[in-house]
C-alpha cells in the first residue's frame, strides 16, 4: 500500500501551528470548544476564523447548519473524517501505539513520543508538540 503526505492549505496550517505555539490557548479533549479550551482542531479553527459559539455546538444537532458554515472558512480535511482530523484528533486526545503504527504505515508521517509520556499505552501530546509534528510532518501548499 502506498503511504500518502498529509496536505494542508499553506495560510491556514501556519497560522494553526503558530496558534498551537503561541501558548495562548488552553487544552480540552473529546471537544473542539468547551469553557474557554479548545483541542488542537479547536484552536486551528479558531485562529482561522471559527467562531467558538459554532465550535462548541459542531458536532450536535445543528451539523447541517454549521457544517456549510465552517466549510466557507475552513478546509474540508478539518471538517470532515479525513486523516489530518483524525490523526490531530487522537494527538490531542490520546493515541494507542497501534494506531500511531496504522498512521505511520498508511501516511507519511513519522511520531516521536511525547515529553509528559506517563501512561504507557496512550500517548497525548501537548500543543506545543502537535505543532511541531505538523511543522515535520504536513505538507503545506
């Protein structure tokens, strides 16, 4: 099977990594918005436009109105179960190193494990270190 590069929209991925760095934006899992946090999508929806009113209820009853929102501003890899929403979703959440080996066998893309690894079998990874995957890893056009 051929292994295929993750793509970005060049605008859209710089301005989520340097969201991710930037230290501004507290972390939540399971949730792109909830309280003031944000995940890693979150915050990369945020800072390219996504209201987090519109980030908090995405993924609830009202996806047939957000979804064509969001999409008029976002890159459909974000909104839709695509593999960088996939693989950014399990970095911020917790990921099984079954499935990072599924990631690495199926895209081009390398995983080092994370700084605060104490769990064992999930790793999380903090922002800081989301960003800097996607700076080793997505390829931005």
């Amino acid at each position: 099977m051929e292994r295929k590069p993750i793509i970005l929209p060049k605008e859209f991925g710089m301005k989520m990594i340097e969201a991710l760095e930037s230290g501004t934006y507290k972390k939540t899992e399971g949730t792109l918005y909830e309280m003031g946090s944000h995940c890693a999508l979150g915050v990369g929806a945020n800072c390219n436009g996504a209201d987090n009113l519109d980030l908090m209820y995405f993924g609830s009853y009202s996806d047939e109105v957000l979804k064509p929102k969001l999409l008029k501003i976002l890159p459909e890899c974000v909104i839709e179960n695509e593999s960088f929403q996939n693989i950014i979703m399990n970095m911020n959440d917790g990921c099984s190193k079954v499935t990072i080996k599924s990631f690495e066998k199926s895209f081009l893309v390398k995983f080092d494990k994370p700084e605060n690894d104490n769990s064992g079998t999930m790793w999380i990874y903090s922002f800081k270190e989301i960003a800097q995957w996607m700076r080793n890893n997505v390829k931005l056009v």
